[in-house]
C-alpha cells in the first residue's frame, strides 16, 4: 500500500466521515499561493482554506509573528491583560464604525455572541419579548446550535431536533417580505451581505437601504455577517462599507488569525453598555499567538495600495471567468477575490477536473464554484488559473 493510500485509510479507521474528501491529494506543503502534494505536484490553492489564507501559505511576515511569540508564551487565558488583544481591537476599531471588540476562536462562536449580545440589548432596552431575529434562506452563520438555528438551510438542520424558538427565515432581497417580517418584537436582523456557502448573491443597494431604514423605524440591531467578506477579500477592509448601512454589530474569523482559529465581534459602544464582567467568555479566545498573527494580518491589510491591489486583480480573474467560451458557465457572481462561477448543473465534476490539473476551487452551493486565492496572489498565477478552468469546461 502506497503512503497516500495508507494515509487515507489510517483517516477512515479513527476520524468522524463528517468531510468528503479526494482520496487522490494528500497536501503536504504549501508557499504563496501554492501547494504541494505528497508527490510533489504543485497545486495553484485558489480555495485558501476556504477564505482563511488570505496572505497565502508560510507569508514571511506571518511567520516571523508567530514563532517570534511561540518563544514569549503559548495561551495566558482572558484573566489577564494582554497587550496584543488592545493592539488587534485598535486595529479594527479604527477601521470600522464600530467602538467594541471581543474575541473568540471562530466565526460560529462570533455569531453565537452576537446573538447573545443583540438579544440582551433589546431585552434590556424594551422587554422580554423583543427576542425575535431575522435571517435569510441559503444563508449560512455557523453548525452549533444559535448559528445553525439562524442557518435557513434545511440540509444542515435536518434531524439534530428542535432549533432555538425566536428566528425567522425570509428570502434574500426580498422587500415586501422584510416588510411583513420586522415588528416591534424584532430583536435583530443577521444578515451576510453576500451569501458565501448560498453561492454569493449580494445584497442590493436598494435593500440595504430599506433593511437600515426599517431597522431604525423598529428600533432593530444590525448585525453583519463578514465571516467570509471581511479583511479585504471584496476589495475594501469590511464588505459593509460598499452599502448604505451602519451595522450595530459585525462578526468576523476566517482570514483574521491568518489561519490560527480567531474570531471576534465588533460592536457599537450601545450594545457594550449591557455585557459585563461574568455576561459571556471564552478560554481560549483570543489567542496570543493568534494575536500576533492577526496584527500580521491587518497591518498588511491596511498598507497603502493593497486593497486597490485586490480589486484590481479581483476584475481580472472575473474577466477570466467571464470570457471562457464555454455555455456552461451561466454567470459570475461576487466580487474582489471573493468570485464565484454559477455553472449549468453539478459543480463537483469540474472542481475534481480542476484539481487534477492542478487548480483548487471549492462549491459554493449546489452549481457555484468559488475562486477564493489569496489576497497576495499574483496577476501570472491568476492568468493560469483561468487558462486551467477553461482548459477543463
């Protein structure tokens, strides 16, 4: 048995089968943009984790964070001050709207504490009742039990028994729905401005104006979902400021520890006024070395000229996508490095297709095939990526 096969059936025999898996690529390193097989052969990673690398593989700078503070200490706990956590939150503070950060390890703890802190604040502000919160069909927020009840998405609900009581699921862009939906019991509405796992249809100007104006008729917290959107994939440091909106409340992970488990959620000064010492916690969020991995991260984030770099290479690979001469992509959707090809039916033949040439792409939905290379990918790497994926339609 050779050592891919040994290796996939040690996996079999003692993990949980809860991931599909190609049997045929085992990574083993990766640097930049690309990764390499247990054979060898180079992948160009246009998946990133799932939007996590946004720096790429081994970025020199990340790596020099994180060893350098392996050497200081590993985890304290958050009975401590610590100096990097104040450092981080000033990072994201000063480039948001928003007054107040916690941390945690991921982006479903952020959204459990989001809907923690909306439900608290609305119960403080005008009783018991203000509990509901509004979320939208293919929308995706997390798989434990506050998140996935605000998943409207039966396939990952089915059968794990009764969600939280109080959510509402209506559909995405729909107006005279949100209009029948919101009421004075409104606690909040979780929304992704675009649905990353729903196959990225974007919130319109039209209903991003509408939501905010009904959230401030109804006295409703807005909480923003940039799980997948922030940090500078769609081409400016948060999603949410493409749109007329002021989120009360935004969560993010995925590309913030710079692939160490990092989550946080930012808040107005409004809705930190009623968490206190004991309200809500976490041991391990926070992280030291994902601190520094995460200041790393911003820092590069926020130089001059990197977000105009990604929206520029954000238009070529749409370009790319778009101009294949081939009937099977019906249309592009997305935007930044954050794209996502809608195909003419099942997406997973051309994504094991891909990466037998040596691209890697992921779902996003059903037929959707998302492109999420690092935000440090360059325009010859993306060029060969589109000449890959039209070499396989």
């Amino acid at each position: 048995m050779n050592e891919l096969k040994k290796e996939v059936a040690k996996e079999r025999k003692y993990l949980l089968q809860n991931y599909t898996r190609p049997d045929d690529f085992l990574p083993v390193k990766g640097k930049g943009c690309l990764l390499w097989d247990i054979h060898n052969k180079p992948y160009l990673d246009f998946v990133s984790g799932i939007a996590v690398n946004s720096l790429g593989h081994r970025n020199p700078a990340l790596l020099k964070a994180i060893t350098g503070h392996l050497t200081k200490f590993i985890h304290i706990s958050n009975l401590y001050h610590y100096q990097l956590h104040a450092e981080v939150a000033e990072l994201l503070v000063k480039h948001s709207s928003l007054d107040r950060v916690f941390f945690c390890n991921s982006g479903t703890e952020a959204n459990e504490a989001a809907i923690k802190f909306a439900r608290r604040t609305a119960i403080r502000n005008h009783g018991q009742k203000k509990i509901d919160i509004i979320t939208f069909n293919n929308g995706f927020h997390g798989r434990t039990y506050g998140a996935l009840s605000a998943t409207a998405q039966e396939k990952y609900r089915k059968d794990f028994g009764p969600m939280l009581l109080g959510f509402k699921h209506i559909d995405f862009n729909d107006i005279s729905q949100l209009e029948k939906a919101i009421t004075r019991n409104t606690a909040a509405v979780l929304i992704e401005l675009l649905q990353g796992e729903g196959g990225g249809h974007t919130i319109t100007a039209a209903y991003a104006r509408k939501l905010s104006a009904l959230c401030r008729k109804y006295d409703v917290l807005l909480i923003v979902d940039e799980i997948q959107t922030g940090l500078g994939r769609l081409g400016t440091f948060l999603f949410s400021e493409q749109f007329p909106i002021k989120p009360d409340i935004v969560t993010l992970a995925k590309p913030l520890g710079g692939g160490l488990p990092l989550g946080a959620v930012l808040m107005t000064q409004a809705v930190a006024d009623h968490l206190a010492p004991g309200d809500h916690g976490t041991t391990f969020g926070g992280n030291p070395v994902a601190c520094a991995a995460a200041k790393t991260v911003l820092s590069t984030v926020l130089k001059k000229g990197f977000l105009a770099s990604v929206r520029k290479k954000g238009m070529l690979l749409r370009e790319l996508l778009e101009t294949t001469g081939s009937s099977r992509v019906k249309s592009v959707r997305g935007k930044g490095l954050w794209l996502c090809a809608e195909m003419d039916g099942q997406s997973a033949e051309i994504i094991n297709a891909c990466r037998k040439k040596g691209l890697l792409v992921c779902r996003a939905g059903a037929e959707g095939i998302r492109f999420l290379p690092p935000l440090t990918v360059t325009e010859r790497e993306i060029r060969r990526a589109g000449a890959i994926f039209k070499s396989v339609l």
